[in-house]
C-alpha cells in the first residue's frame, strides 16, 4: 500500500511522522502517525478506527478519541511507536449508518451490539485489510506490542505474521455512560476489560 506523500506533524503530543497510504487498485486508503525507529523489537503499535464525533464533536458517547490521545501521550513517552489511522467509521459500518444506529439505541434502548444488529451488519465487521498493508507497507518489526482491548484485532496481527509480544491497555477516567458502553464490548464483543473499571 503504497505511501503517496507525507510531512511532520507537530501536535500535543510532539512531532509525529504522517503518511498518506492509498492501495494501488483505490480499494481503500488510510493514514499512519509515527515516531521513532519502528524496525525495533517491541516497537508500540495502536491500529485505530475514524470516530467523527468524539474526536472532532467532542461526544462522549464512546471511548475513541480517549483511545486516541492516550496511545499518542504513550508513544511521545517512550519515544518511538507507530497509530494507523483508517477511515472505517462505526466499526466498519460507515458514518450514515452509525448514525442510524445511534438513533436506534436512543430511541429503543438497546446497546451498540442489538442496533448493528437490527440494522443487518455483524456486531464488528471490520477487516482491518487496510492496517494490514500500513503496516507491511512501514516495515514494522514483527514483534510488537499491540496497544488495544479488542482481541479480534490481536488475531488479525498475528494471522498475518505478527508476533504480539505484549498486550497494553490505556487507562483514563471513565463516565458512568462510558462505563456502561465498554460493559457491552467485554460482554457481548469480548473486549479485554479490567471488570473493577467498570465498577
């Protein structure tokens, strides 16, 4: 997937490498921030789905943007690490029907899992075919330490060659609201959680 251009981007967090990645075939295309020597043993790796409304509205709805800046606060700490970006909003279904999901768990009740449902999708139907090729594409060492609590992305790294020697989990403070959002993801998409966070 090759990198069609790319810059420094200085932010909060320090100076980040970003790239443009498009596949060849225009089958799809995303963005990797990056810091540091990636070739090295152990090297951070955060791969992270487009979520418009809490990390550009500032919602609160779910946990992404918290995601987000804390896996850039880790790598400035240690130096070296590596985000991929990809544009597969509400876990792969789009922006259109995330928000019809949205609506349907306003206005019936139910969690993200029975809406995606409702809606006709699987409760995660992402790929991560893209991140896959950022990935190969930035010559990242194959072991490496997957910042994520979702074990679908850890089995999709390692099915390609990854060796994940080391699982990280982020903690920051958690609202009631999100507390019941994440209760949801340990219990119905077996997201690795600390049970007492969600307390």
């Amino acid at each position: 997937m090759p990198v069609t251009t790319s810059t420094i981007l200085p932010t909060d967090y320090g100076d980040f490498k970003t790239s443009f990645h498009k596949s060849s075939d225009n089958s799809g295309s995303g963005v990797s921030l990056s810091m540091g020597d990636l070739t090295l043993s152990g090297t951070l790796v955060r791969v992270h789905s487009s979520c418009l409304f809490t990390e550009t509205f500032h919602s609160r709805l779910c946990d992404c943007e918290l995601q987000l800046s804390k896996s850039m606060e880790l790598i400035k700490k240690e130096g070296s690490g590596l985000i991929v970006y990809t544009y597969e909003e509400g876990r792969g279904i789009g922006l259109e029907n995330k928000i019809a999901a949205l609506e349907l768990e306003r206005t019936e009740n139910v969690d993200t899992v029975q809406a995606f449902i409702k809606l006709g999708f699987e409760p995660d139907p992402r790929d991560y075919k893209i991140a896959e090729m950022i990935i190969s594409d930035l010559n990242v060492n194959k072991d490496i330490r997957l910042i994520t609590n979702n074990p679908h992305k850890k089995d999709k790294l390692e099915s390609i060659g990854f060796n994940i020697i080391e699982r990280v989990s982020l903690d920051y403070p958690l609202s009631e609201r999100l507390k019941k959002y994440l209760r949801v993801k340990k219990e119905k998409l077996g997201h690795i959680i600390d049970s007492s966070l969600l307390e």
